[in-house]
C-alpha cells in the first residue's frame, strides 16, 4: 500500500539538511530503484523552486510499504530525523486514485 510522509522542519534548518542530505537521496534512490517510490520532494519556505536561505519547512514522501508499521520505521530512521531537521513526521495510508 502506498503511505504520504509529510515531514515537518525545526526552524533553521537548512544547514542540517544540506549535511544529511546526501544520506537521506541515498534511501529515497533505494525506494525509486525497487519502484516503491511515488513522489518526493522538499517544501519551500517561501513560493519559489530555489528558496535559496529561506530554505525548506518539510518534505513529502509518497512510497509503497508492506504495513503501516513499515513506513513509520522507514520515516524513523531518516537521516533528516537523526540530525535534527525534522521536528516531526506523519505517516499516514494514502491511497492513490490519479492519475
């Protein structure tokens, strides 16, 4: 089944996230690989596709996992998670209907 993480930054978070970065590309180019991935990407603080220092205040992940359980543990075990820049994550089922 396929679970939307929406992940929300801690304030300044930017430097973290250009640390983790690289790590956290890492699993979601695993997921695009098995073709567990559905979308992914970052939210601009402000209305721009390069917010430059504003940077970001979350991302959205939308990734096919075998449980709820599965995708809390995948969302957990971020790179982001483990260096701060997420505050917090939610997972939740998606269910995809277009296109």
């Amino acid at each position: 089944m396929w679970y939307a993480l929406w992940c929300e930054d801690t304030p300044d978070s930017l430097s973290g996230r250009q640390a983790a970065r690289p790590a956290h590309l890492a699993r979601l180019n695993a997921l695009k690989d098995e073709g567990r991935l559905l979308l992914a990407g970052p939210l601009p603080a402000i209305d721009s596709p390069d917010p430059g220092p504003a940077g970001f205040t979350g991302s959205l992940v939308v990734a096919e996992f075998d449980s709820l359980v599965d995708a809390q543990a995948f969302a957990d075990s971020d790179p982001y998670v483990a260096a701060g820049v997420y505050a917090r994550v939610t997972v939740k089922p998606f269910k995809l209907t277009l296109p």
